[in-house]
C-alpha cells in the first residue's frame, strides 16, 4: 500500500519534492503505526525513484540533445516507466518476507 501511495504521490510532485516531504511526513509516524521507520524510508526512497510518466523523469529529459531531438520517443518512454514501475513494485513486494524473516518489519 505504501509503494502505491508513494507512485501516486510522484505524479503529482517531481522526485526531490515528493522524496523529501514523504521522508519527512512517514518515518518518524512509522512506529505509530507498527513499521519500522527503516522499512518506510527505504521504501520511500526506492519507490519515489521509479516514474509512471515521461515528463515526471529526469532521466528523460536527460536524454534529449541540445537540437532538441529525444533518443527514444515518448511512448517507448512511457513504457519504461510503466515496467520501471512495475518492477519497482515487484521488488519491493518480494522483499516482505524475506523482512519479516529478518525480523525488521516491526518496530
């Protein structure tokens, strides 16, 4: 739920905004709510990173040329955001068990 509340969040803050006032808002509320502050943050971070959009990442403007001339087009940018994102989530949701198994899920 946490990774789904961060993506949408992103589109509506660019990256630094969204990472920074997450970061700030969710970690010290962990605790409250039965996380360990670790796990949000670093959910946070790795969360914020992924881009469902291709205005929304940086890496995309990035790309463009001084002409103005993009190395892929917007579609193929929007489809590896999509995947980004969706490994992201994948990523982070195999990540669960091996969390609890370590124990450091809760607080």
């Amino acid at each position: 739920m946490l990774t789904g509340f961060v993506c949408a969040c992103r589109l509506l803050m660019p990256w630094i905004p969204a990472t920074l006032l997450l970061s700030l808002a969710l970690v010290p509320a962990a605790p409250r709510l039965g996380l360990n502050a670790w796990v949000v943050g670093f959910v946070v971070l790795v969360a914020a990173n992924a881009w469902l959009h291709p205005s929304l990442s940086d890496y995309c403007r990035v790309t463009r040329d001084a002409a103005g001339e993009e190395l892929f087009g917007q579609r193929q940018a929007l489809v590896a955001g999509i995947v980004i994102t969706v490994c992201t989530a994948i990523g982070l949701a195999v990540a669960i068990p091996y969390w609890e198994m370590l124990g450091i899920l809760k607080p």
